[in-house]
C-alpha cells in the first residue's frame, strides 16, 4: 500500500457517512431547517405587531433607550473622573469626599449597609444599644478574645414581669384608656315575662401619651470592627437596659414634669390597687394570703406576686419552732418560687417592704408604639473626626392599670424597711442650660418652683449623677431640689437660684 493508498475505513465503521447509511444525518439538517424556519416565522410576526404601534410611543421608547445609555455613560464617566482626581490632588487636597470614599474601604461598607437596611443616611442599624463612656480595645491587651468568658457571665434576669402583659401595637402617640371605676353585675334567673334586671359599669377615661425609653454608649470604630461579640454584647447590654426600665414604670409609673403629659399609670401608683386590712399579729405570709383573696373578689383570678428581692428573701428564711425552713429549700429546687399557689415575680424595681398581687394579663393595658431599636452613627458630634461610633437604643411605649380592683398592694409586715431620708442632694452645675449636680444613687431628683410646683424631674444615676437640660429655673427664680430614695424617703430641700 502506497502513501496515496486510500486506507481501508475498517476502524470508522461507527461514523454515519452521506451515503446510503447515511439517513439520521439527513433528518437532523432537516430538523434544523424546519426549526430555523418556525424562527424566522416568529421573528416576523413580533415584528408585525411591534407595527402597529403609534409613532409616538415608538419615539419615546427610543427616547427613554437613548436617555438610559447616556446616564450609564455619564455614570461610568464619573467613576473615572473620581479615581483619577484623587489619584492627581496633592496631599493636602486628598481630605475631599472622594478621596475618603476612594481611600476609605470602610466607609465604603458602611455606606452599604446603609443602603441595605434603607435606614437615614446618618446611622446603621443593628439587627437583632446612657452611659457617658467610650468603650475602646486599649485595655483589653493583647489576647482580648479571651474575653468571651468574662463577657458572659453578666447581670441579666428574666423580665417575666413585663412579659406577663399583653403588649398591643401602636400607630399614634396618644393612648386612652377605658378603667373600670365601678361594676354591679345584677344577673339572675328571670322568670318567663318579667323584666330582667340591670347591670352597670362605670369607667374613666386615663389618656397617656407614647413616652420614649433611650440611652446611648460611645464606642471606638476599633470594637465594633475587630471584636463582633464586645459589640454584639453592647447592643444586647443596652437593649436589655430599655426593658429594664420598662418595668420600672409598670411597677411604679411615670411621675411627669410641670407640662409634661404621662406616659405610665403604674401598679403602685395611688388610685391603681385596693389594701387589705393587717391585724395584730399578722406576719408577711399572712398579708400576702390576704392579698390573694382580695384580689380574687374582682372575679378576675390573681396571676402572681410582685416583691423585691430582699423581701423574698427574709420569707424563704422564716423557720419553724424546729428551726427548719418554712419556704426555701437551701438546696434549691431550680422551679418557679410559688407562695399560696401563686408564682413570685421578684424584681429590684418592687421597693422594699411593698407587695403586689393581682392579675397583669387583663388588668394592666399596654401599648407599643416602636419595639427596642438599636442604631450606630458615625456622625454625631465629632465621632468622624475621633473615629468613634455612638451606639443608641430606644423604644416608644405607653401603658397603664385599667381595672383596679384586680390589684392589691401595700406594705409588708415585719419586714424591717428604710426609714432614712436620703442626703442632702448637691448642685455642681447652675446655667441656663444646665441644672446638674449629685445626690443618693438611684434617688429621684425633683426640681420645684418657690410656690412648690414641680417644674423638673429625673433620676440619679447609678453614680449619684444627675442633670436637667435646660435648667427648669429662670434667671433669678427661686426653687428647691429634693432627693426621693426607693424606700420613698425624702430628703430636705436644697434652696436654688437659677443663674444664667
């Protein structure tokens, strides 16, 4: 066989040639005809129908294409113009907004973000934090991841107290509600054709505004960029703040300013519960017993008990005359505290040697305007420029007792209380834009005018600090500042004279 030898086709047996064998080659071109033709075919007739549109519709369609491409163009023109001006300015001139949006990846992201979650453009939101401090990483060292022990052992508890109302969503800032003042249920058998007998029910209405619950941390870019869970534990830390002191005000309500309307009517306000009378010889657990039953002659059943910790504590303690323990189990039980059947909700916020007993559920309504909201800013005041970040967090709410014959407060037998009067509060600052100073921790600060209206209100801090922004006195008036402990001891008053 020579080199121009056509070579036999015994190893191409399986290739389908043009030949006779050749038939599933000829129907696929024709497959591929028809199919091209079903093509074309439907190309004219969208053509036909893209036909009979107006001339003027097909100008604006062509209008609004050219006006498209043009702002792509001019987009894309303006990204170049960005990078290259940054790249040519000095030194000094790269300060300008798009050198820090080219330079600064950062803010890059952050700016994102903002996109994203559709907030302001001045703040972040957190997904898911008033303290005056900056929280930074210099004092953590160097192995502060380690710290993730230490970050979990903190001070939170169960708000089961608040969570026992039936908080109902909000659309305006103005609340009123509906309290049963007075009932007579008259119903009975009737006979057939006699006149059944009446009922009555009396209510007042209590009209509440939306009252904000806020407070803010300042925080370095540094924590909320290297270390995730010290920011994650900030904004839970806040967060949790804001509830807390949600349940201040359903406890002990809302004591507003001169001009100020209320925002909570809580169950240890007068005028929101009913006493029980105590007889000689009656111990805690005796009142409390009482309480319970009182409470019950509303026809609305007792859901729990409200003391403060310290006044649980001297009941889990009492002993027989066989020294065991009456209550408490010292080795714990892990379980709800009960007392009478009923479970014991034990919060600070309760004053000592004072009870509650009644039902939340249906006793007390409240209304929730802006759940817990947790916001970053990077521009409020000088953070930009100080590479810090203020971390707020907030609610709106509003809320209050709306029968009060279901609730029974009072004062606990036998239960040694406070009867010191807080010390003298001190005046640090007095401008006109200023009224600040010291006192007891935790004391409530009342500012009143020389005829003795209450003309400012706020509380001390865990520090003793306190402020009123701006001074409720004017140039010249004569007041007085008081300090109120939890125990509702008053402290005397301290004679004030607004400066400018």
């Amino acid at each position: 066989m020579t080199a121009y030898q056509k070579r036999p086709l015994a190893g191409a047996k399986q290739i389908l040639t043009r030949d006779e064998n050749g038939n599933p080659l000829d129907t696929a071109s024709a497959e591929l005809k028809k199919r091209l033709k079903q093509l074309d075919d439907l190309i004219e007739s969208r053509q036909a129908q893209l036909a009979n549109l107006p001339d003027d519709a097909k100008a604006e369609l062509e209008k609004r294409a050219t006006e498209i491409n043009k702002l792509v163009a001019d987009i894309d023109q303006i990204k170049t113009d960005l990078v290259n001006q940054a790249k040519t300015r000095s030194e000094d001139e790269q300060g300008g907004i798009a050198a820090i949006l080219i330079r600064n990846t950062e803010a890059l992201e952050i700016a994102k973000t903002m996109l994203e979650k559709r907030q302001k453009n001045t703040s972040v939101s957190f997904d898911g934090i008033k303290a005056r401090n900056i929280v930074t990483l210099g004092s953590l060292g160097e192995n502060y991841q380690y710290a993730k022990n230490d970050l979990n052992r903190v001070p939170f508890q169960p708000l089961s107290l608040v969570d026992l109302i039936n908080w109902a969503p909000l659309t305006n800032d103005i609340v009123t509600l509906l309290r049963e003042t007075a009932w007579d249920l008259m119903a009975d058998i009737v006979p057939e054709g006699e006149e059944k007998p009446e009922s009555s029910l009396e209510f007042g209405p209590l009209v509440l505004n939306v009252g904000v619950i806020a407070h803010w941390i300042k925080v370095s870019n540094q924590v909320l960029a290297d270390m995730p869970m010290l920011a994650s534990y900030i904004e839970s830390r806040l967060a949790y703040g804001i509830r807390y002191k949600l349940e201040y005000f359903v406890v002990n309500g809302h004591i507003p300013a001169a001009g100020q309307p209320k925002n909570f009517s809580g169950l240890m306000e007068a005028g929101n519960h009913v006493t029980v009378t105590v007889e000689a010889g009656d111990t805690a657990l005796d009142v409390l017993n009482r309480a319970k039953y009182k409470a019950a002659l509303s026809f609305l059943q007792p859901e729990c008990y409200v003391l403060n910790p310290q006044d649980w504590g001297v009941i889990e303690r009492l002993k027989g005359s066989d020294g065991h323990y009456l209550i408490g189990v010292p080795t714990g039980t892990g379980v709800q505290a009960y007392l009478w059947g009923l479970p014991v909700r034990f919060s600070p916020v309760q004053k000592p040697a004072k009870f509650w007993c009644g039902n939340l559920s249906i006793g007390f309504d409240g209304y929730i305007r802006e759940d817990v909201d947790t916001q970053v800013s990077l521009e409020d005041g000088d953070n930009f420029r100080k590479n810090l970040a203020t971390v707020r967090s907030e609610m709106r709410a509003a809320g209050g007792v709306i029968i009060p014959d279901a609730n029974v407060a009072g004062d606990l037998p036998n239960v040694p209380a406070d009867r010191v009067a807080p010390v003298l509060p001190v005046v640090l600052v007095n401008s006109a834009k200023e009224l600040s100073g010291t006192a007891e921790a935790s004391a409530v600060i009342k500012v009143r005018a020389a005829k003795g209206g209450l003309i400012g209100i706020t509380y001390a801090d865990n520090a003793g600090a306190w402020s009123i922004k701006p001074n409720p006195l004017a140039v010249g008036e004569v007041g007085s500042v008081t300090a109120t402990d939890e125990a509702d001891n008053i402290s005397q008053a301290l004679s004030v004279t607004g400066e400018a």
